[in-house]
C-alpha cells in the first residue's frame, strides 16, 4: 500500500467486521480476564467516548453500561447535549455529576489561574484563556503560547515560561484525574470495568493525562487512527452530531482544537503521517500526500518520535529495582 | 565562552544528568539526539539563561541551531550579550 494524495484509501476500514472483532475481545476481557460484570464510560460527547459507549453496548447489551458525563466551569454547553444524546440513543443508564464545585475546592481554576496572572496581570474571571503549541512545525523547538480573551473579544498572546506553563497544565490535570476517580467509584459500586476511550493518535503519541484518562482497565480503540473512529462512529449509526464534531481538549475557556494543543497537524493529515511513518515511507512521501514540504514532514517524523519517548513516561507503570511477584 | 560553557555544564549536569551513568557529554554533542533535554527541558534550560544572563530569547530564535549543544548555546549567549 502507498500514499496517494487524490484518494487516501491506507485507512479503509471494514468497520463492521472490526466492530464484531473488538465486541468478542471485549466480552472475552471482561468475563476471563477483569472478572467483572459490565463497563463504565465516561462520555464526553466528543467521537472517541461515543464509539466506546456504542463497542460497550454492542457488546454486552445497554443494560450493562453505565454513562457518566462530567462537565465543570470550562465544558462547552454541546458536549453535555450530544453526549445525553448519545446516552438516550444507546438506552443506557447514565449520570450527569458536575464536578465544578470538586475541581474549586482542588483549587484547579484558582492555581490556573494564578499562573495566568503572572503573565498576564488584567486576567479575571470573565476572560478566557487556552494554550496552544508554537515552534515545532517550523523547524524550532516546540513551545507554548497562552492566549487570553478579554470579555469584549480582545485577544492577547504571549510565550508561557515554563514554570506557569507547567502550573498550568498540572492544574487543569485535575479535571481528568478527578473524573477518573468517579469512573472507578461508580466501577466498584457496580462491579463494572473502566473503558479508557483514546483512539491510536491519542495512545501512541501520549496525548492523555496519566493517572487521569489514561487511567483503565481495557481500551478497545487504541488500535484505531482517529479517521477510523469517525467511520466507526457512521457505521454503528451514532447520532449526526456526534459524527460531525471536530475534535476539541473541552479543557480550556476559549475553543481549542486538539491540533492547536498538542499535534502538528490536524487529525486527518496526522493519521496519515503516523500511518506512513509505521510503513517506513520517507519524508518525501509523505509530503507529496498531504501537501506539505519535505522538510516539514520530517519534522512531523520526528515530532512524532520525540512525542514516543516523552509517552513511556505517561504509560509506564511505578518502576521497580527488579522484578516483584510471579514472573 | 569557556566560562559560560563551563557554567552550561554545570547546570545540566546538576539538573538533568544528575550523576546518572552514561557517556560523557562532548561539547558539541547534541543534547536532542543525546536525550539530555526533551521539550519540556528546553524550555527549563531557555528559563535558565533568561534568568542567569540576563537575555531575553526570542521567539524565533529558540531553535536548534541556538540551544542544542554547549557549543551552540555558549556561543549564542555570547552573540545576545554583545
């Protein structure tokens, strides 16, 4: 198989032989391997949890799949709607636990916040604020830049030293982690597994929060490019909303694309480069599919390794000085 | 610049070799293809001439031909002083 740049075709998927796949590993997970007796999602309204939800019940039958949706202070208003769509299309039982006044009393908006103001001291309440990446694409090094929005529109942006960078980061980590501790609250009062919902871009290239999503007990589209999911999504006949939401973190005050955040390139052009680096194709291959200069694609390449070696971090589990238990 | 070098080294040394085992650190080694830094080094190590010299580091000129070695980040500190 090569690249082609009229008609992409190396992500093709027969989606429902692969959706009758990852439902009998799914079952088989469950029954021989967790011991438990049904599965958690949380659905966040965006395509990845969608599918999940969808695999889950397909799987083993809406009454074993429980929902929860989590939004707090910073969630866009559509993510709650399509995902309470989602829950009554797929006939589960579901809950809607606000996690605001938890992530307060954390102190997430208060320490974000605060970083915020040391660089931009006019920051309050009712602006709103994301970062996004800078740097790489360019043949630089990677670096981030925060954004704010004054209430009447104003944008301001500046590079983020590093220590507000990280104080920002960490402090919006809390809202991942938190809605995984709910999962497994809600996972052990019912005797249920957690689906952990990150597609192949997001598992591979560590866009997750340790100890936070990408905390689970299986995670049964983490072999799948995100184009494939969108196919999936269509395949098991999802609500059309979901099938058309563009692909966001929902973690920041002002929209924000997941490209903006943490990928080179949008996610259609970003499968396709992960694809072809996996075949071993050049950069020069790569370029003429998706239509950016050689040397851009090879800075994609080694983004891409680079991002490898930063996720061992968030997969690896507490290292040991030698081997403990049975081997 | 052999002062400066001297420093640099100290600094990585201390922050991010930390006395673990491995291969010594030639000035002219990059620190991308050695895995001293990642990103997020980078960026720490950019704070850390901020702060010690004095400079400002532009945008666009946080690049590898600027930072990724001792060689390269004395010599571009050296160029910033004037």
């Amino acid at each position: 198989m090569t690249l082609s740049a009229n008609e992409p075709r190396e992500l093709d998927l027969d989606c429902q032989a692969e959706a009758e796949r990852i439902g009998r590993w799914m079952v088989d997970t469950l029954a021989r391997r967790l011991h438990r007796r049904g599965f958690v999602v949380a659905i966040s309204g965006g395509i990845d949890s969608s599918v999940c939800a969808a695999l889950s019940v397909r799987a083993v039958g809406a009454g074993k799949v429980f929902g929860l949706l989590m939004p707090e202070r910073d969630s866009s208003g559509f993510s709650t709607e399509r995902g309470l769509a989602l829950a009554q299309h797929l006939g589960i039982t579901h809950e809607v636990f606000d996690i605001a006044p938890t992530l307060d009393a954390l102190g997430c908006y208060r320490q974000r916040d605060e970083a915020i103001q040391r660089v931009f001291p006019a920051f309050a309440d009712d602006w709103k604020s994301k970062i996004v990446i800078a740097g790489g694409l360019a043949g630089g090094i990677n670096f981030f830049k925060l954004v704010v929005a004054e209430p009447g529109g104003d944008l301001h942006e500046a590079r983020l030293p590093v220590r507000d960078y990280l104080q920002i980061v960490a402090a919006t980590n809390f809202k991942q982690r938190v809605r995984k501790t709910l999962d497994y609250f809600h996972a052990d009062r019912l005797n249920y597994a957690v689906v952990g919902t990150p597609n192949r871009l997001e598992y591979d290239q560590g866009f997750f929060v340790k100890v936070g999503d990408g905390a689970a007990d299986l995670k049964p589209i983490a072999h799948l490019y995100k184009t494939q999911v969108y196919a999936m999504a269509r395949a098991l006949g999802l609500p059309e909303a979901i099938c058309r939401a563009e692909p966001t973190t929902d973690t920041y005050t002002l929209a924000q694309g997941q490209d903006e955040f943490y990928f080179a390139l949008p996610y259609a052009q970003m499968d396709r480069a992960l694809w072809a680096r996996d075949q071993g194709m050049g950069a020069a291959e790569l370029a003429l599919a998706i239509g950016i200069s050689a040397a851009q694609a090879q800075r994609v390449f080694d983004d891409i390794e680079a991002k490898r070696r930063a996720a061992r971090y968030l997969h690896a589990s507490a290292e040991t000085i030698e081997p403990v238990g049975p081997q | 610049m052999e002062r400066i070098k001297a420093d640099l080294r100290s600094y990585i040394e201390a922050n991010f070799i930390m006395g673990a085992g491995g291969p010594v650190l030639a000035d002219g080694d990059s620190f991308l293809e050695h895995h001293v830094l990642d990103s997020t080094g980078f960026l720490e190590l950019i704070a850390h001439l901020e702060e010690t010299y004095a400079i400002r580091v532009g945008d666009d000129e946080m690049v590898p031909e600027n930072l990724d070695s001792l060689d390269s980040v004395a010599a571009y500190v050296l160029r910033k002083r004037g």
